[in-house]
C-alpha cells in the first residue's frame, strides 16, 4: 500500500470519525442537559457536506495512487469536492441561519431572510468554484489533446 493510499484510508476514517462525533453532539449525548430540536438537526447540514467534500479528496488521492491521469474519474472528483465545499457554505451561510430563524419562531414570521456570512464560508466558496472550474477547464484541455492526437 503506497503513502497516498495510506493517505487517503487515514482521511477516511478521520472522517468517519468526524461525522459519529458530530452526530453524537447533535443528538445531545456531549450535553445531556439540551433539548433535541429540529434546529439542531438543521445544523448538520453544512458540516454534512464539508465531511463528503473531504470523503471526495480521499477518493482523488486514491485515483492519483493509481496513476490515472487527467481524465473523467479525477475531473469528477473536483467536481465533487467543489461542488460540496460550495454547497456546504451555502448552507452555512443562508439556509441554516434561515431555517433555524423560522424554526425559533414557529414559522410565524416568514418574511425576510437570514443570513450568516463570514471569510471562512466566502472562501469556501471560491474554493469550491476555483475547482468547479478547474474540472471544466481540465476536461477541455483533455478533450482538445484527444482530438489534437
């Protein structure tokens, strides 16, 4: 087994790890004195994605492990990885500040919007469309090497 795939059984269960520690927090057991809300639940959301992003990171050490090249599986796994870390702060940032507003107040107020923008989501994003990119970028270098061959 080479260090990259090394590398990417350790991210693995790292997290694996992550997501059981996050589920047993938001299900109360860290704080037995908190009541389980749906606001709670609502609040997984973001880290849900941010644990499939690097689950996808795995999957492309795995396939550099392999020595694929450039091809449909790596610009897949960009794709994935971005689309997560965008995703993930889209949560973060709009529809869980949002939810959890309406949740609080029993869906009486429904006017408005709420959000909860910070530089870490805001980067987040742009690392995710920076791959997103990157991907569609890649597949069409490949696509005109394949035809230039």
């Amino acid at each position: 087994m080479s260090s990259r795939t090394r590398t990417a059984v350790l991210i693995r269960i790292v997290t694996i790890g992550f997501g059981v520690l996050l589920f047993l927090d938001q299900m109360g057991l860290g704080h037995p004195d908190t009541p389980m809300t749906p606001a709670r639940w609502v609040a997984l959301c973001a880290p849900a994605f941010f644990l499939w992003a690097v689950w996808a990171a795995s999957s492309v050490f795995i396939r550099l492990d392999r020595g694929e090249a450039f091809g449909p599986a790596m610009i897949r796994g960009l794709n994935q990885i971005g689309a997560a870390l965008m995703l993930g702060a889209f949560c973060a940032i709009l529809l869980q500040p949002s939810v959890i507003f309406l949740i609080g107040n029993g869906f009486r107020e429904l006017r408005g919007v709420k959000y909860d923008y910070n530089l870490e989501n805001l980067t987040l994003v742009l690392v995710g469309l920076m791959l997103v990119l990157l991907a569609q970028h890649g597949r069409k270098l490949k696509s005109n090497l394949d035809a230039f061959v």
